[in-house]
C-alpha cells in the first residue's frame, strides 16, 4: 500500500522525532511504502531544524516551510510544490 502522510505544524519539536518514529514503525511493521510530508507553518521554534533533519536522516520525508496565509489549506501547499496534482 502506497501512504502519503501530510502533517501541518507548528511549534512542534518536541514531539516530532516521536511521531516520526512512530510512523515509520508502523509503516515497516505493516510493510508499506509511505512519504511523510511535513509542512512547517513558521514556527518561532526548532521545528523546521528537526525536520530538516529527519528529511536527511529518511529519504521518505519530505519538508516545507509555508506561512498558512489564512489558513490555506494544506493540499494547496503540496499542489504550489508540486507534490500533488
């Protein structure tokens, strides 16, 4: 089964080597073959730092960083990058 996650943040980079983690164990568990976007929406934290690195550290995440200019949704995010069609 091909997955992709989309995760809008932000301000979370305590939890976001932990829900990656999370994500990938389940993905191998169940043997899928998955992307997992995240999308920062500017946070004054190190979110896009943890991110960045994970997107190093796993060729399966891919990150943006993207003001939400009243809240756009984030399906125009990944359409603006070419992510999606």
């Amino acid at each position: 089964m091909n997955l992709s996650i989309v995760i809008p943040l932000l301000n979370e980079q305590e939890s976001l080597p932990e829900l990656h983690n999370w994500i990938v164990k389940v993905m191998q568990a169940h043997n899928f073959s998955y992307e997992i976007l995240f999308i920062d929406d500017g946070s004054s934290d190190a979110s896009w730092n943890v991110i960045q690195k994970l997107s190093q550290e796993n060729s399966n995440v891919s990150v943006f960083l993207e003001i939400m200019e009243s809240h756009k949704p984030c399906m125009q995010v990944l359409q603006k990058h070419k992510v999606m069609s």
